[in-house]
C-alpha cells in the first residue's frame, strides 16, 4: 500500500535555517495493516503524516502509495487523492470538526465537498463508531472521546483506503484511548482499510499489528508482534493470536546502505562517549560491535 524510500522533508524557515525533517526514511506498509508510529517529539512522525496524506510535498525521495507517486502527482490530483484515498484523524479537535454542527452534519461534510450527500451513510458511520444514538447532537454536548470518534466517522466519508491518524488519543484519558483503538481496529478487521497511527502511549502500541520507531527523521528499528514475525520468517504459527499482544520483538532497521542506529543506551554501556567510531566484526555467525578501545562487550546477532 505504502513504500517510502528515502524520503526527505526539508522546511526552509528562512534565508539561512533549514530544519531537515525527515533524513531519508524508509517504510513500507502492507495493504490491511494497522500500524503505529513512535517517537520522541520532534522526530518528524507528523511530517511523515502530513507526506501520506498528501498535505505536502516531499523534498526528495520515493512516495508511492496505492500505485500513485505523491512526487509527481499534479496538484488537482493531489487534491482528488486527499478527498478520495485517504482519511485524516488529528489529535486536535477543532482542526476535525465544526462545533457548532451536529454529528451527522460533520459527517455530510467531506462528502459534500465530493458532490454527493449520502444522510443514509453519514448514519451508518457514526453507529459504526458507536454513536447511533447521538447523530443529532450538536458537538459541544459531546464528551472528548465521543468528539473523536465523530472525527472518525468523518474520515470515512468518502470511503477511503487509508486512515492517518495523529496522535488521535492525546487528550482523552486511558480509558477513553481504549475505547478509540478498539474503534481504529474494528474498523480494520471490518472494512480492511488500512491504518496508521502516531501515538506516544506505548500501551496503545500493543493494539498493532506492528510499530515503526522513527529517531531524527528516520526509521530506526520496528517492533513486531511475535505471530506477526513468526509469519515473516514463515515458521509455524500458533493460532492463539489474541493472546500474543504481549510478546513483541524489536529489530534495528537496515537501510539500503546497510546502516543502523544503535541505541544510545548501550552505546554508552559499552563505553563509546568520546569516539564515533566502533569495531565491526563478523565472528561465528554473528556481528559484533565493539569498542575499538575496550573489551568485547556488545554483540548483535545477524
Ligand atoms: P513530531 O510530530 O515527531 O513531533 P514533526 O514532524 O512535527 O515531529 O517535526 C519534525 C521537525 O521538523 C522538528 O524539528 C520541527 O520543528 C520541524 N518542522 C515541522 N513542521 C515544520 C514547518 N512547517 N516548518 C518548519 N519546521 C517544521
Ligand atoms: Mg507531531
């Protein structure tokens, strides 16, 4: 569904200050996959977002999502794919919503905006997120997590194929975030539609099919739920799924050129504070990475 190779984002503040945003990252996401995305502020998961969803451009790099390559989409198409593929969810919610609406009225929105009010579907969205029962009420009668998931019946309007999420849970309490990506993960196994989300709350990342770490603008390892790993090495899998949310595996991502991040953490376990540079051995099947100066006390397995 999604493949990003290389992807920079350069913002120009002014004359003489760029902030390089994204720093060549590369990510690929399966058609049907629920996904989160983590990082510290600042890494760069919005303009990763804002890059899916067709909000802005790339500064360089490979975009291709759904067969279309964001880079040389032509500005009507990029609008038509904004409005037609992809569905958007932010944290804030005024940037989702028009307060003085009803809920269903939110809902009819984009879809006017594509020329065909559907008050049926518009309906049907919002008792799919499980608010059959407040289509008429205007949204400041509505509590926090209510408001957001009319904000997810908006992003189905017009039946997207993708759903970019924001940090969608930011200001709700836990309770609340549950519910919402209990709604984020019916609507996946339901619809099939595929799903990306921006959290900072890594018990919610327990609900994914897999999350990507992204460090300084760019992809820095991936943890796995295990039946989900065992499937890509292709080894037997157990069929008790729901049960495995807890074992996950985190793996350091390659890039093209065979570069990876090492934790910090045990960087400065092994002693690497005052060098940049590391031993590199292969050694009985494994790389070890060691301080030039010091003992062999880190190792990584291949
Ligand atoms: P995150 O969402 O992970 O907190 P962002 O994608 O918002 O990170 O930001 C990544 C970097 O790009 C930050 O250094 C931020 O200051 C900068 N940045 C983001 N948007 C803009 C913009 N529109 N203009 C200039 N700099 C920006
Ligand atoms: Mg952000």
């Amino acid at each position: 569904m999604i493949t990003c190779e290389n992807l920079v984002k350069i913002y120009t503040i002014d004359d003489d200050h760029e902030v390089m945003a994204l720093q060549g990252l590369d990510l690929q996401v399966e058609d049907g996959e629920m996904m989160g995305i983590i990082g510290n502020s600042g890494s760069g998961k919005s303009t990763l977002l804002n890059m899916l969803g067709g909000l802005d451009r790339p500064s360089a790099g490979k975009l291709i999502i759904n067969d279309q390559n964001l880079l040389r989409l032509t500005d009507k198409d990029l609008v038509r794919y904004r409005l037609e593929t992809v569905g958007f969810i932010w944290q804030n919610n005024a940037r989702n919503l028009i307060p003085y609406l009803t809920a269903v009225e939110n809902v009819e929105l984009p879809m006017l905006l594509k020329g065909k009010l559907k008050r049926d579907r518009a309906k049907e969205l919002l008792e799919r997120v499980g608010l059959g029962h407040r289509i008429n009420s205007k949204l400041n009668m509505l509590s926090g997590g209510e408001q957001q998931r009319v904000a997810i019946a908006i992003s189905l309007a017009n039946n997207p194929s993708l759903l970019l999420a924001d940090e969608p849970t930011g200001s709700v309490d836990t309770k609340t975030a549950d519910i919402i990506l209990d709604v984020f993960r019916e609507l996946n196994r339901e619809l099939g539609v595929t799903i990306v989300i921006v959290t900072h709350d890594t018990l919610l990342t327990r609900k994914m099919d897999r999350v990507v770490a992204i460090r300084d603008g760019k992809t820095s390892s991936e943890i796995l739920r295990r039946s989900h790993y065992s499937e890509l090495l292709s080894t037997e899998q157990t069929d008790n799924d729901e049960d495995q949310n807890d074992t996950h595996v985190e793996l350091a991502v390659l890039d093209r050129a065979g570069r990876i991040q090492v934790p910090r953490d045990y960087l400065d376990s092994i002693g690497i504070e005052d060098t940049n540079k590391l031993q590199v051995i292969l050694e009985d099947g494994q790389i070890i990475l060691r301080n030039p100066n010091g003992e062999k006390v880190g190792s990584l397995n291949n």
